[in-house]
C-alpha cells in the first residue's frame, strides 16, 4: 500500500518534470494499477529510454485507446479490465524456496517425466541452490564466442542503450505500433525482451535460446524479440522451455519481429508450455502473441516451428511476409489442447515477390473440453509470379466434448501462382488403440506414441534436443484424456 | 410506417460472411428502388415474352412456373399431386419453419419487407414426378428495380421431384433479383434441384436455398452461375436426422468484369449422414470468384461423412480467385476433409496433349471443357447436360 | 530420319547431356540404356519439346526438319511420337473425345481430311482389341485412376493411332508385369516396319527381349559411351554398368 502511494507520487512528479526531462530517479517496485500515459512514461524513464523510443510508445499507446479487442477468433474469455492490472514492476529476484519439497507435487512430477535433471528442476522452481552447473557462467561462455563473430545478442534494454541505430531501424517495422489490439498494447508497455542481430556472411554457430540469456528471467508479460540477420547469415532460434511455468500473470501480450536480408535465414523454434489451468479451467495463461517475420532480401527464409501445449488460450499466428524474390517461408505448427484449453492459431503468408514458395503444416489436437482453431491466410498479390503455396491442416479429436476448427483463407491475385490447401479431421481408431495395447503399451502410451506420430513432420522440424523433450510434453499434456 | 430500402444495412466486407463480396459498393453508384404491386397488373394483362418461351431450358409440356419482372405471369401444372400456387403477401406467416437458418445480414428482411410474388410448391405423399418443375424467372425492365419472391418447397414423405430454376432477362436492364427459397424434405423423399443463373450482364444477383432435411432424404443440388455482374447464390442444410446424403455441385464461370460468389454452410446436427461438395470456378479477365463452405459438425452428429473441394482456374494475368473452406467440428468420430486448389491449366498436361498434336489453343480448349465435364458428368439427365454445356460455349468460350 | 549431332543440354544451369550424338535410320528400332540420371529422360523431352530444358550446342535433324524450331504439337505433326514414362492424368476429358481430337489434329496437320465419328470408331476399336485395351477404359477421362499397365497401354494404343514414323518410348516397361509387357511389346513389334524407327529408352534389358534392337547404346554422363548389337544389352545385364566402363 505504501509503494502505490508512494509511487503515485513520483508518477506526478514526472508528469510535472516531463517538459524538463528526466530528473527525478524513482526509487519503487510496482507502479499503481491501471494503464495511462504517465505509467508509459514511467516505464520508459525506468528503463533510461531514449525520447524517439518514449515517443514510439505513446504513439503506440494512444493508438490504443481508439481501438476495440479483437473478438472474431473462436476463443471465448471473460472480458479483460486493462485498468486492473500492473504494467510495472522491477524486476527483482523471485521469492526462493527451501527445497524441493516446497514446490507443487504436480510440477515436479512433470519434472521427473521430462528427464529433467534434479539440480536444474530446482533452478526451474525457483530454489535457492548454489550451482554447480551454473547457467550464468555457461551463458556468458556463448556469449564471448558470439561477441567474437560479431554477433549481438542481448535483451531489449540492453540493445537500446548499446545498439540504438538498429533498434530505431528495425522497430516497428515488421509489426507497425498501430497493427492490432495486443500488438499495440505491448508497443506501449512492453517490458523487455531479446536482441538478436547476425552481421553479413555470418552463420551463428549454435542455438540461441533464452533459456541462456543473462537477466532473461522474470522478462515479465510483455516481452519484446527483434531478430535481424543481414545478408548471407543464418540463426537458429529457440524460444521457451519445456518445463511448466507458473506465472502470476494472466495475459502475456508478447511481440517478434524478424528480418531476413538478402540470403539470410531465420529458424524460429517455440515450445510453449504456460500454465494451462486446472481441469475444471480455473487459472491458465491468455497467450495473446504477435508474431512476423518480413523476408526483405531475395533468397532470404523464414521458418516457424512451435509446438503449443500451454496456456488456458492462445492466439497467436506467427506470420511471413515474403518480399523478396525466390524468398521462402515456413510453419510448423503441433497445438494441443485439453481439459477447457482454447487455441486459435494459425500464420499468414503474405506473397509478395516472384517465385516466393510457402509451406504450412498445421497439427492440431483436442481434447477433453479443448478447442482447436487452425486459423490461416495464404495471399499471392499480383506481383508474386510463379509463387508457390501447400498447405496441410490435420486435426486429431481425442473424445467427443472438443472440437476441431479450420479457417483458411485464400486470396490468389496471380495467374501463374498455384496455392493448394487440404485438411483432414480424424480421430484415434479403436484398431490403432488396440494394436498399441496388444503389444504392451498402456492407454497413455499408446495415446502419446500415436499423437506423436501424428504430429511427426512438425517436430523433426525442432532442433534435436529439443525435439526430444516436445515428444515427451506432448504425452504430458494428454494425460487424463483418455479413458 | 413503409420502409425504405436505405434503412437497411447493405451487406459489405465488415460482415464476415461477406468478407470477399461487397454488395454495398454496387449502392454507391446505383439505386435500387422496390418493384411495387401497382406494376403488377399491367403486367398481367399481356402475355408471356417470347424471351421465355424461346429458351432453350423452356419445354411446355412439363410443370412450370413464369415469373415476369418479379410477378408470377404463369402457372402450368402436367402432374398429378402437385400443388403449386402463389401464398398471400399479407399473411407473412412462415410456411417453413426457419428457425435452423439463420443470417447475420439484412438480406432476408429486404426480401420479406419487399416482397412481391410468394410461391407454394407441394409435392404430395408418396407421388414420384415424371415431368421436372421448372421455373423462370425473367426481367425485362428497364429501370433499377429490386425483385423480391420467395419459393417454398415441401416434398412430403416418399416423394420425388426435380426442380429447376432458371434466371434469365434481355440482358439489358440494370436489376436486383434477390430470391430466397426454403425447401423441406420430409421422410424418404428426393429432390433433384438445378439453379440456373443466366442474369442479365449487368445485374445484382443474390439467391439462397435453405434446405431443411429429415431422415433419409435425398438433396441433390448443381449451381451454374454464369449470368450477373455480381452474383451470390447460397445454400444452407440442415440436417437434421440420419441417413441424409447432401450433395452440391457448383460450377461458376466468370466472364470480364464479373464477380461470383458461391457461400455454403452444413449443418450436420443429427449421426450418421453424408455431405459432399465439389465447387468450380473458371475467372477471366478482371474477374473475381469466392466460394465460402462452411461445414458444421454438432457433438451429436457422430458418424458424419463431410466432404469439400473447390479448384478454381485463373484465365488470365488480372482475374481473382478467393476461397474459405471452413471445417467446424465438435465430434470425435467423423470422416471430414476439405481441399482447395488455385492455379492456372497445368503445364504437364498441355504439354501432353500438344505432344499429340494439339496446338496450344485447342490444348487449352480442351482441358477447360475436361474441367467442366468433371461435374457435368455427375448430371444423369443428358439433354440437360447437353443444354448447359451449350450454353457454358456460348457465353464463355465464344 | 532423326540425327542428334553434339548435342549439349543444361537442365536449371545443371550439364544434363554433353555432346550426344546418334543417328537413326527409317526403319531401325535403337535401345538407349544407361543409368539413372545419365540423361535419358531429358533426352526423350528435349527430342519432344518439353519447356524448361536449355539447349546450349548442337543440332537436332528431324526428316531434313531442325527440330528445335518446332512446337511439340509441330513435331508431333511430322510424326514424332513419345510414350511418355509418366503419362498424365487428364481428368474429365473423355478418352474417346481426346483421341479424336489428336487423331484429327494430327491428320490436319498433314493436310489429311478430317475422319468422321463412324471411321474413327471402326479404326479405334481394331487397334484397341489388338492391344488387349478394354473400350470401358477408352471411355473414362484419360489415364485417371488407370494402373501403371493401363496407362503404358494407352499410350501404345496412340501410338498406333498416330502411326508416328518415330517412336520414342521412355521407360515403357517401368511398372508393368511380365504379361503386360509381352502385350505392349506385341503391340509394338506389330507396328514396327520398313519406314518406321523406334527409340527404346530403358534401365534395364529384359523389354529388349521381346522389342530386339538393331542398335543398342549406351548413355553416361550426357554422352553416348559404347554402341553396339543387341548383344551389348546382354553383357550389360550381366557385368552392370560399373562393367561396361
């Protein structure tokens, strides 16, 4: 109580500084409750910003005011009160615990089925242990080896004190500030994210994840990633961990932008595995996601993979704007829900450029209450001669209280330009449940083995270990629905 | 107090279900003014127009209906056990219950606020019509009016009947036709049912079938939209019991300038019974095609067998193919799938055929016609056949 | 009748044939065999006037005509005919309605009337019973849904339609079993005479038996690496092509 007041105080004082700068150094943790102009400010003076990108948020923020929440997906969520939730907060060490015995039987037993190994569940659980495998010093290994190719990869703030050229280059300009509801609200009050940028000629020589990144943690719901790989440079990147995370925060309104210059090209890897609530669907993660990627330059690639099991609802179409000649794009995409998940989700392939080539793979599962939308638009404009799109949406219902949903979208402006789209809908048979049993598998391994065969051309897309882990989650995460 | 055609809502891209097709554009530069009743019994004094009888889909020896201007001009029954006769306008109580079709547009309220001509069709217990019900729907006017008629079709149980209609005018007159039919099958009964639309160049169409099925009936419905220079035709099941096979065909061909629209929504709220849809769409120059399906599969409908495919041919540099094929499905043990193809003739079998000796031209000409049989072949009547595929070479291919 | 002289062919900037030669005289049947990959496909459309293959040098002689000016259905007209390995699928075209169509374009182009319904009938069904070709099958769209032997039937069934003055067929005997392949051989051999040449492209030996070429060669690495008699064929079959080299 104290801090709200107190904060609400230096909040004013701003406000009546801001014509002359930033003097005032604010010393709190949380800013009040509710989002206006001087909670943007606030967030921008914390962080040191520059006025451009203070600027940029305002913008973005009152862009904001004169738009609607989006309500034509299939998702259904009681109505979110913006002015009823904290858009600041310093970051600060998580409350530690003791030891394991602390931590919720469930997670851990998650844990173990992932193969996680004991010191790391504990680092993933918030207790306090002193590292033998110490991540920090493994991460800042990578990051000289990195720093040696020329290679930035950092968080959001951190790029805009050090890199402020690409940053006012490059912001903004796969996702305008005025794009869509979620999108400009993370414009303005975007909390923190990664950097990466690949310089010409450059192949990153390892996965990058955040899982290693350095003052990643606690990046809060609004995270912000840009992505730029110059001429001839490849990256791989993955986002997000395997293990479930508990999150106070109920909606995560995140933002990646992607740029591919000439013969560049971007692997973006997600597994995404937030809190889904419980099995009556009290709790869970509104994963409201904008995600794009524009391949500038000719020859440049895109690709998406993400497998998605968490969440109570997410809305996310991870997107490819191809603009350069011969550029291609890419999505792999595993969605699962169970119990009262909701998940509308797809991409868009924006083909602008000649002899551009798309590709989209879709895998959705439903089960328990769960609701699967595989929502999608494949354009060819007029000028993408000979462009190229396949598309292939599979859905797999496990019960029969889910559905199954497919929503593409096909506009084709070009004569020479060949799209094709199918999508099947089916069920686990009897015969196939029987075979696995027959042969020894329990009801729960027979479903994960079949589900993972099902959704076998998305995940050989995942790096290895990776890939790995997504199989186990996906057994996870069905867990309960049969039977 | 009357209303006016501007107090309704012109449906535009801001409605979903008209994403691909702006009706309201057309309002912009047209005015559209209600055909009143007072034109009515001018009308009816003179004769039919030769227009109609000339027509090579007219034959005066099976059942027929003549719509003039938005005025049923004729009724000609041959069969026994068929009823067909206008309804009263005043009483605008439904004659088919409505309540499984909905729509989140203003273009049933336009059609009931203005409606002209009512039309009963009952095709009584048990009766197997030998001779097709036909029905014209002709315009020569020549200002900008709207028609409004509605069609109701009850096939009792154990019935069978082929109806078609046919759209036609002296391609002249700037017209909105807005025609709305609901059809119920009962028990055991089959109709065959043929819309097609051959408006005027530079007319609105705009036409829906909602088909209300109850168990074991058959539909069979084949749409050759070719006329219009904007034309929307839907259809919309429901099925609403077992053992139900709900079958479209649709076929658009999309001459310079137009722009077609084939909307569909199947309803599968009962197990056990079968839809297919195969759409078609060829577009020349500056044209533009949409098909939007949707295909809706309720908890209860297990066993359903849904299937959807639409392939859409782009003629030339600057025409336009949209499609939505939508899958809504909230049962486990259903057999649905969609596919959708754009593209442009297939360069493997030109080459094919020109190995043999075709030249490009004819090679071209062929594999358009080969793309049209593919549905016309499903048609079992082949004088019928031969018509349409006449008529597709005489306003298409020229 | 048909003279390939130092013919190089880039296939998407890759060298698929890098200075053929061959020479076929009227009425002798060659066999070009070699591995996959030599470039024997490439040579049957190139020959055909399949798109997408960049004649870099040389000259193609089609009865004192330079083939490469021609169209695919010109070169057709002169009386070139390919048994494609991968006969495509034309659905809702109606077998009967395109070989008439072919028939006549052909005979049109050779400045011959145009056969009518009731004599393109009676020519078709001879042919078709002599192939063993099912009339049910002339009647579905062309090659839809026909098995491997079905459609490598169809294809000699227009060939003998065309009466072509060569013939190329393209792995003809890939996929068919040994009943069908007599069938197709038989079918061939029947054509086979004084005027007419063959072009038997082919992995393996084993149609040689019942088509016997005058002439076999042998294709590797875009070229034409050994030529000899019908006995070449065999010692391929047994020594392989590692053998030959």
């Amino acid at each position: 109580m104290s801090i709200d007041v107190e904060t609400k105080k230096t909040v004013k004082s701003i406000t009546k500084k801001y014509k002359y700068g930033f003097t005032t150094n604010v010393e709190s943790d949380k800013a009040p409750k509710g989002l206006n102009e001087d909670i943007v400010k606030l967030i921008s003076k914390k962080k040191d910003e520059p006025k451009w990108l203070l600027d940029w948020r305002l913008k973005a923020f009152r862009a904001w005011l004169k738009m609607d929440e989006p309500n034509w997906s299939m998702v259904k969520f009681p109505k979110i009160d913006y002015q009823d939730s904290y858009y600041y907060s310093a970051p600060k060490p998580k409350k530690k615990l003791k030891s394991l015995n602390e931590v919720d039987p469930a997670i851990l037993s998650t844990y173990e089925k992932l193969g996680i190994p004991l010191e790391e569940q504990k680092r993933l659980a918030g207790v306090a242990v002193d590292y033998v495998f110490d991540s920090t010093s493994v991460a800042t290994t990578f990051k000289d080896q990195l720093a040696k190719l020329g290679i930035i990869f950092c968080s959001f703030s951190e790029a805009v004190k050090k890199h402020p050229e690409l940053i006012k280059k490059y912001l903004g300009t796969v996702i305008p500030y005025t794009d869509n509801y979620f999108a400009t609200l993370n414009s303005a009050v975007f909390s923190d994210g990664s950097f990466v940028y690949i310089p010409p000629g450059v192949r990153c020589p390892m996965e990058l994840s955040t899982y290693f990144r350095i003052n990643a943690e606690n990046t809060g719901q609004f995270e912000r990633t840009l992505i730029i790989a110059d001429k001839d440079s490849y990256v791989s990147y993955l986002e997000g961990c395997t293990a479930p995370m508990r999150d106070e925060n109920q909606l995560h309104a995140a933002c990646v932008e992607l740029i591919t210059l000439d013969n560049a090209e971007i692997k973006y890897s997600t597994v995404q595995n937030w809190y889904p609530g419980d099995e009556k669907g009290k709790g869970g993660v509104y994963n409201f996601v904008t995600k794009r990627g524009a391949c500038r330059g000719n020859n440049s690639k895109i690709s998406w993979t993400q497998v998605e099991t968490g969440s109570a609802i997410t809305w996310k179409y991870p997107s490819c704007i191809l603009q350069g000649d011969n550029s291609v794009g890419e999505f792999y995409s595993v969605a699962i829900t169970n119990n009262f998940q909701q998940a509308d989700t797809g991409t868009k392939m924006i083909h602008l450029g000649k002899n551009t080539k798309s590709t989209i793979i879709s895998k959705g599962i439903s089960a328990g209450k769960g609701q699967n939308t595989y929502r999608g638009l494949v354009r060819m404009g007029p000028k993408a001669t000979n462009g190229r799109n396949f598309t292939q949406c599979d859905s797999l219902l496990i019960g029969d209280r889910c559905g199954a949903h497919t929503v593409p979208y096909i506009e084709v402006k070009n004569q020479s330009a060949k799209v094709e789209h199918e999508a099947t809908t089916s069920k686990i048979s009897d015969e196939q449940m029987f075979y696995c049993r027959q042969r020894g598998l329990d009801q729960e391994n027979a479903v994960s083995l079949i589900v993972n065969g099902f959704c076998k051309e998305v995940l050989k897309e995942l790096p290895m270990e990776f890939a790995v882990e997504a199989q186990k989650l996906l057994g996870i995460s069905l867990e309960g629905s049969v039977g | 107090m009357q209303k006016l055609i501007k107090d309704f809502d012109i449906p535009n891209k801001k409605i979903e279900t008209w994403k691909f097709t702006d009706l309201k554009k057309i309002f912009e530069k047209n005015i559209f003014e209600p055909l009143s009743t007072s034109i009515k019994n001018e009308s009816i004094k003179s004769n039919v127009d030769t227009n109609v009888e000339k027509n090579i889909f007219f034959d005066p020896n099976i059942n027929f209906v003549i719509f003039e201007n938005g005025f049923v001009k004729k009724i000609n029954i041959q069969s026994k056990n068929l009823e067909i006769k206008p309804t009263k306008i005043a009483s605008k109580k439904q004659i088919i219950d409505q309540k499984n079709f909905s729509r989140n547009d203003s273009l049933l309220e336009i059609n009931e606020t203005f409606l002209n001509d009512n039309l009963l069709i009952k095709i009584k217990k048990g009766t197997k019509l030998k001779e097709p019900i036909s029905i014209f729907y002709y315009n020569s006017e020549k200002k900008n009016y709207l028609i409004n008629n509605r069609i109701n079709v009850i096939a009792e149980k154990d019935t069978e009947a082929v109806i078609n209609e046919i759209f036609i005018s002296n391609n002249k007159a700037i017209y909105w036709n807005n025609v709305h039919s609901y059809i119920c099958l009962e028990q055991n009964s089959k109709l065959e049912h043929y819309k097609i639309q051959l408006e005027g160049d530079s007319s609105i169409h705009s036409s829906s079938s909602s088909v209300n099925c109850n168990s074991s009936s058959i539909y069979n419905n084949f749409i050759f939209s070719i006329g219009g220079s904007l034309s929307r035709i839907e259809v919309n099941s429901s099925i609403n019991s077992s053992d139900i096979n709900f079958n479209i065909k649709g076929l658009y061909l999309a001459k310079t300038n137009q722009h077609h629209d084939i909307t569909t929504v199947m309803q599968h709220k009962h197990p056990e019974s079968k839809s297919n849809q195969h759409i078609k769409g060829i577009l020349q120059k500056n044209s533009s095609g949409v098909f939007q399906g949707k295909v809706i599969v309720s908890q209860d409908a297990q066993k359903t067998d849904a299937f959807q495919f639409n392939q859409n041919l782009l003629l030339s540099e600057s025409a336009e193919a949209n499609a939505k094929p939508e899958l809504e499905i909230y049962a486990d043990d259903v057999k649905c799938s969609h596919g959708a193809t754009t593209g442009e003739l297939d360069e493997q079998m030109l080459f094919y055929l020109r190995s043999r000796g075709l030249n490009k031209e004819e090679a071209q000409k062929v594999l358009i016609e080969g793309f049209i049989n593919e549905l016309f072949d499903e048609i079992k009547n082949s004088e019928l056949k031969k018509k349409l595929l006449l008529t597709s070479k005489k306003n298409f291919f020229k | 009748m048909l003279k390939i002289e130092n013919l190089h062919v880039n296939v998407e900037d890759k060298k698929i044939l890098q200075g053929l030669n061959l020479k076929i005289s009227p009425g002798e049947t060659h066999a070009i065999m070699g591995p996959n990959g030599s470039g024997k496909s490439t040579l049957a459309n190139v020959l055909s006037g399949k798109e997408g293959y960049d004649v870099k040098k040389g000259k193609i002689t089609f009865l004192n005509n330079n083939l490469l000016n021609l169209e695919p259905e010109e070169r057709a007209g002169e009386g070139l005919f390919l048994a494609f390995q991968y006969p495509v699928e034309i659905p809702g075209v109606s077998g009967m309605n395109f070989l008439r169509t072919t028939i006549n374009s052909v005979r049109k182009y050779k400045k011959q009337k145009e056969l009518d319904g009731v004599n393109f009938l009676k020519i078709l069904r001879k042919k078709a019973e002599f192939i063993k070709m099912d009339e049910n099958l002339i009647k579905r769209s062309v090659n839809t849904g026909f098995s491997g032997g079905e459609k490598k039937r169809s294809e000699i069934l227009q060939m003998s339609l065309l009466e072509p003055k060569l013939a190329i067929l393209d792995e003809t005997d890939s996929g068919l079993d040994i009943d069908a392949l007599k069938t197709v051989a038989n079918g061939v051999n029947n054509l086979k005479n004084k005027e007419r040449s063959f072009l038997i492209i082919t992995h393996y030996q084993r149609l040689l038996n019942y088509i016997v070429p005058d002439k076999v060669h042998i294709l590797s690495n875009g070229k034409i690496v050994k030529s000899g008699d019908k006995n070449l064929a065999i010692e391929l079959e047994k020594k392989g092509y590692e053998g030959i080299k």
